[in-house]
C-alpha cells in the first residue's frame, strides 16, 4: 500500500539546495566586504524555507 504522507527526501533535498546556495552567497559576501556571516543563522534560515515550501507544497 502506498503512504499517504509525503516522503521527506524532497525536504531534506530542498534544505541541502537552499543551504549550499546561502553559504555560497554569504561566504561571498564575506569576502567582498569583510563581513562574518554565521553559518548556523543560514542553516536554520534554510531548515525554515524547507519546510515552508514542503507545507506550501501540500495544499
């Protein structure tokens, strides 16, 4: 029989997606202009896009 919920491989693709262009974009940023960017705050902003597309994706 098949789930009814949706598997989260799509989420944690999303979340991997989303994280390595964050750290990309910021470790750029920090470059040009000499900012630090914390990468726990880029992590947590992608866990949160992630699962925001997986509930927007279920309606």
């Amino acid at each position: 029989m098949p789930e009814k919920s949706p598997g989260w491989e799509g989420t944690i693709l999303a979340f991997v997606m989303i994280a390595t262009v964050l750290i990309g974009v910021a470790y750029s940023i920090a470059l040009v202009y000499a900012i630090p960017v914390p990468w726990a705050i880029l992590l947590i902003i992608a866990a949160i896009a992630a699962l925001w597309l997986r509930r927007r994706g279920r309606k």
